[in-house]
C-alpha cells in the first residue's frame, strides 16, 4: 500500500511540475480541473480514514511538541488548527455513518463536506442520506443550510439546545499570512452579547481617541 501511494504521488509529482496550460485548451484544462478536484478529495478521504487510527493511537505526539491531534494535522497540512479541528473531529465518528464514509471514499466528499454531513448526522443519524443527497445537490452553503436545519430540528428542547451550543463555545485566534491578527468567539448568545459589551467601554475610547486626532475607524 505505501508503495502504490508512493509511485502514484511521484507520478501525481511529475504531471504537476510538467503542465503546461498555454499548451491545451479551455475544454482540456476544465476537464484537468475536475480531475485534480476528485484527486484532492480522494486524497482528504485517504487523511481522514487514516487520521482516526493517528487520534486512537497517539500517534501524534510522537511527531513533535504539538498540543493534539488537530495541531499536528494544521502543521502536516498546511491549514488552521480549526480546519484540521473539523477533520479529526469527522474521522472520529466515520465509522458511525456507513454511507458517508463509502460516499468519502469514493471521492464525491470533499473535507468541508463529510465534516459538515456527520456534525449533523449525528444530531439525527435518520437524515444521514438526506444530508448526502444535499452534498451531491446543493454545494456546500446550500449543504451547510440543511446541516443547520437538521441540527434545530433535532433540538426541540430549548434547554438542550442551549446546552448542545454552550458545550461547543470555542475562543480561538490566530494570525493570517499577511499579519493579520483575527479571532473567532462562538457559544451562547447571551454569552457573546456579554464580550461584546464589555468590549465597548474599549471601543468607544478608541473612537473617541482617533476622532480627536482627526482619524476616522471604521
């Protein structure tokens, strides 16, 4: 098996570093870019079926002083610590959604995709080929949508939703490439209402400030 893998990603490789896209046509290099997404998404199937074994073993920590599974993953990939996040978090409960992960792994998911189909699945394991059908048919925000809808309607109990949404209140920041600080707070309304106000004593005396020198902020 790792050798199959090997050959094909050094045949993947030397496609890559020869294509020349001057040389073909729109027709060719449409049909290029629909293949290249069906490898990525065959590849994202092969991570996140691996990835389970990596979480149950702890295999991770043996590859650097990483904090979990997900931190490792974002290095390893590239990506945010949330992205990977998603992932690991998916692969875990894969096993459970049997049609998913065959439709995963036959690359017709792609990552935001199988995430977003077993988040909501395991709401309401019964929508699981209703939820597939809206991955196929929808795109993702069209899928995203019906995951949402899927979610309130197995929450009917007001207390229970807002215990399912406090028990995955995140606070996460991070830097983008071009410097660019950011953060993402999200759980309770009334519990975000309560950052925000007492945000605003701060936001006030940076206006307040900037319009006495003349600066307008946004």
């Amino acid at each position: 098996m790792f050798e199959q893998l090997r050959q094909a990603t050094e045949r993947l490789r030397r496609v890559v570093a020869e294509l020349d896209p001057s040389r073909i046509d729109g027709a060719q290099a449409r049909r290029l870019v629909e293949d290249f997404a069906v490898i990525e998404r065959l590849a994202a199937a092969g991570k996140a079926i691996a990835m389970r074994r990596v979480e149950e073993t702890r295999a991770w920590a043996d590859a650097g002083t990483f904090r979990d599974a997900a931190a490792w993953l974002a290095a390893t990939g590239g990506t945010t610590v949330g992205h990977a996040r998603a992932t690991v978090e998916a692969a875990a409960h894969l096993e459970e959604f049997p049609e998913t992960e065959a439709a995963l792994r036959c690359g017709e998911l792609s990552e935001v995709q199988v995430s977003e189909v077993v988040a909501a699945a395991q709401a309401d394991p019964s929508a699981e080929r209703l939820l597939l059908d809206s991955a196929r048919r929808d795109g993702v925000r069209g899928l995203k949508d019906q995951c949402a809808r899927v979610k309130a309607a197995a929450c009917t109990d007001e207390t229970a939703r807002y215990r399912a949404i406090h028990e995955a209140r995140s606070l996460r920041h991070w830097r983008d490439v071009d410097g660019t600080g950011r953060i993402d707070v999200r759980g309770p309304a009334d519990a975000t209402a309560r950052v925000i106000a007492a945000l605003q004593p701060y936001e006030r005396d940076l206006f307040r400030t900037s319009r006495d020198a003349g600066r307008r902020e946004r």
